[in-house]
C-alpha cells in the first residue's frame, strides 16, 4: 500500500501523525491543497486501513505514571493454552502499553507504566500468579529521550 502513496497523502499523513486536532481546512493549508481533495483522501485512507484511530496522547508524568518499566520475559512454556493465558493476562492489564514476541534469548518485552516501584510490584505479583514464567527481568526506564508514534513516511 505504500508505493500508492503519492506525495500529497505523505503530507497529509505526515500532518496528522503530529496533531489531529487542526480542522480539514487548516490541514489542506499546511499541506498546500483544498479543503475537499484532503476530506476525500483522509477518507479514503480510512477505508484501505491506513489510519486505524485517532487518539489522545496523555502526560503520563502528569497523571502519576513517573515509573516506565521495561519487562523482558522468558518462558520454558511454548505450547498455545500457556500462550492464550498469557495473552490473556496481557490484555486485561491496563498498565501494559506494548508487548511484543520476540526472535532471539528473550521471549517478550513489555512497556510498562506504573506510578511507581510498589505498583509494579503489585503488576509483577498478579503477572506470575496466572500464568508460568521461567525468568523475568525489571528494568526501570531512567529518562525517556524519544517517544513517537509517527512512522517515518
């Protein structure tokens, strides 16, 4: 789908992935175009998938989620029943913002965000009581220095 972006859906998805809160008419500006070409386009990038939701971005700072934890996972569990619960377990905890499988030593990594060291303790606890972890290692982000969503168009 990439190669059948031209240059004016670049900019306006360039646009979007800053602030998607400027009205049609101040995004057609800024990308050099008119109100109804870029209504039509975001439309249609809707539709083929391109733009799955439109979202907040909080301060979690601000709203008292200082700690970001970096959860790296190992399991000697491989079979699908381990892996649903885990899943599972994933997706009912709010303070989990990314998980990924991985290729390589570690089987997965989480994101994490927490008020603080007690709170991911209380995580941690609930985490292990469900579901059979091998080994699991905690590592608390010290500065965030680059967080973006925007991919680089």
């Amino acid at each position: 789908m990439a190669d059948r972006l031209d240059e004016l859906d670049r900019k306006i998805l360039l646009q979007l992935q800053k602030d998607t809160s400027p009205s049609i008419e101040d995004i057609a500006r800024s990308v050099g175009s008119s109100k109804t070409p870029v209504w039509n386009r975001i439309r249609k990038m809707r539709e083929r998938g391109l733009i799955t939701r439109e979202v907040a971005i909080l301060d979690a700072d601000a709203l008292g989620f200082e700690a970001c934890f970096f959860v790296l996972i190992r399991t000697s569990e491989h079979d699908a029943a381990w892996q649903k619960a885990f899943l599972k377990a994933l997706r009912e905890r709010a303070e989990v913002q990314e998980a990924h499988r991985l290729a390589g030593d570690i089987d997965y990594i989480l994101k994490v965000r927490v008020p603080n060291a007690k709170a991911y303790d209380a995580f941690y606890q609930a985490l292990i009581s469900e579901v059979k972890i091998h080994n699991v290692t905690a590592l608390l982000s010290m500065e965030e220095i680059k967080s973006t969503t925007a991919l680089p168009l």
